[in-house]
C-alpha cells in the first residue's frame, strides 16, 4: 500500500512538474506557445500594447489541466489597432485582455472557432471589449461568436459597441454548436445606443431558421446598463435556453422569446426607473417559463411593455409569429409599471 502511495506521489508530483509557465512578447512568440503548449501550461502576454493582433489557439487542454492565456497583468495588456481572438482548440482560458481603441473588420472580435475548427470546453474570463468598433456604422459585426459546446465567457465587461451587429451571438449552424450548454454569466453589458434598425441586441440565441433546435445556454447573473441598440436586448430564437437572475437597468427593450420553445426566464429584476421604453419580457412560441421576476417602474408599451404576450399570426410558419402556447406565467412582480398587454400586435 505504502509503495502504491509512494507511486501515485511521484506520478503526481511529474505531472505538476511538466507544467509551464510561458513569457511571450509578440505576436511570434505567441504562436509558438500555442503550438507547443501542454495541459497545465501557462503563457504570459507581456504587459503592454499588442498591435494588430490576430490571436488563434489551437491547442488542446483536458478537464484537470486546461492551457491558460493570460496577462501578465490583468488588465495591462491592451490589444489594439486590427485585431481578434479565435478559439478552435479546448480546454483553453483566455484572462485579463483588454481591447480597446481598435476594430476587428471582417468577423468577430471573440470567436469560439477558427475557421471551420469549432471550439470545446473553453473559457474567456476577465476580459473586456471597450468601443472596439469598425469604423463605418454600417459595417456589421459580433464581438462575440460562440460555436461549439461547453463555452463560456464570464467576469466580462461590454461596453459601447455603436456600428451594427449583435453583441454576443450564439451560433447553431450545425450539430457540433447545437445543444451546446453555453454559459454566458457574472458579466456587464453597459452602454450601446440606439441604432434605429435591427442589429443591435445585445445576446442572441439563433436565428429564425434554427429556431426548432435545442441550444440549451444559460444566460445569468448579468448587468445590462443603458442597453438601448433596439427593442431586443436578449433575443432568444432557439429551445431550451435560461435566463436567470440577470438586473436589466434603465434599458430600452426586452427579453424577447421570439422563437423557440420551452425556454425559461426566471429571477430576473428590471430597473425601468421610468426610462422612456423601458420594458420586461415579450412572450412568444410554446411551453414557456416566466416565473418570479420583478419589475420596477417600467413604463415601455405595446412591443416593450414590462410583459407583452404576442398574438400569433393565422398558419403562422416558424420563423413568423407563432401563438403563445402552455405558457406558465407565474409570481411576478410589477411595481408602479404601465399595463401588461395581452394580444399584443393583432391587427
């Protein structure tokens, strides 16, 4: 017994000792790392400005060891001018990068894929994206592209994104990014203004197109702060999904249920604070869960009232607006709010 301790020990003690920790300071050195780096590893992006950086990890973590990108300092190491981050490895956590004072241009400026490589079991945690826009308004973008399964992005700040294109979309294009048990939580979202079109919510679940497939991502624990790029500020279009416990503030727009079925949204607060649209929760589709939110001096109508449960269109397709169905709406609160609409768009 004791040699079979003495083993397990050294076994143990081999394994810690294998792991590394990586200095890099360029964009070269980085590469490197990437293609070499082992479970446990730990590579180092120097403090300072990295310009014009096309950051693609490919490599492969495990569950118990995970390859880890960080700064050096977190918070110190400013990724600006053309640049982005691609993920087509797993088991890999991206911390502490800032982007700033930048634009991607073609693509995301965080994808969970590099090309057709999708992207498993890997983390962006401490991060931030600060106005890092394109510089024509029109020119459409994601700051965040999830593909694949069991990503998560956490401990994140959003802020000002002004050209068009959703904040952070969940994609389901095939069976590898389906069903996917994304987490999207413990994050900030603050300021986008309005754009006066479509394009500009913030998280998005699927398009219409996938809208009868499960994606089952968890969206929690967030702060939406003055997110008023368009009526939707969470979009969900697909099944399966939660959204729980997140604080909406002074936000022009909705979680709006726009396709899919038995999603649930649950705990949620809504801070109106008597903002002009402020809204709630838009019901759409079948076997929906609202239950136990709370909604404080939301004062939006029609479309943003704190809770507008749509009317569906006759032989209505998927992608249109199917009839609200075996809803539970249930123990919610509302709080000098402006009235709840029933039927909302019948003509």
């Amino acid at each position: 017994m004791i040699k079979h301790s003495l083993l397990f020990c050294f076994f143990l003690c081999s394994t810690i000792l294998q792991a590394k920790n990586i200095i890099v300071t360029n964009a070269s050195e980085l590469n490197a790392a990437n293609e070499t780096a082992k479970p446990g590893d730990t590579v180092l992006l120097k403090n300072g400005n990295w310009q014009n950086l096309d950051m693609v990890l490919t490599c492969n973590g495990n569950a118990k060891q995970p390859i880890v990108f960080k700064a050096q300092t977190n918070g110190q190491v400013f990724i600006k001018g053309k640049s982005r981050l691609r993920l087509g490895g797993s088991y890999i956590i991206v911390e502490g990068l800032l982007f700033t004072d930048g634009f991607a241009s073609n693509g995301s400026v965080w994808e969970f894929r590099k090309r057709k490589q999708v992207g498993n079991n890997c983390r962006i945690t401490n991060c931030m994206i600060n106005g890092f826009n394109n510089i024509n308004r029109k020119d459409e973008n994601y700051w965040v592209a999830f593909y694949g399964k069991n990503n998560r992005v956490d401990h994140c700040n959003f802020i000002n994104k002004t050209n068009l294109g959703v904040l952070v979309a969940v994609i389901l294009d095939d069976d590898r990014s389906r069903q996917n048990s994304h987490s999207i939580d413990s994050n900030y979202f603050g300021l986008r203004i309005p754009m006066g079109s479509n394009g500009g919510e913030i998280i998005r679940v699927g398009v219409s197109q996938h809208c009868t497939f499960y994606s089952n991502t968890v969206i929690k624990n967030n702060l939406f702060e003055h997110c008023d790029g368009e009526t939707e500020i969470v979009s969900i279009k697909s099944c399966g999904n939660v959204v729980r416990n997140n604080v909406f503030k002074e936000c022009q727009g909705s979680v709006v249920l726009r396709h899919g079925n038995n999603n649930t949204v649950e705990g949620n607060i809504f801070f109106g604070n008597g903002k002009r649209g402020s809204g709630g929760i838009r019901v759409i589709n079948e076997g929906n869960w609202i239950v136990n939110n709370y909604f404080y001096n939301c004062v939006g109508k029609g479309f943003k009232s704190p809770l507008a449960i749509m009317n569906g269109v006759f032989n209505s397709p998927p992608h249109r607006y199917l009839p609200v169905r075996d809803a539970v709406i249930a123990n919610n609160t509302f709080y000098n709010c402006s009235p709840i609409s029933l039927g909302e768009g019948a003509d």
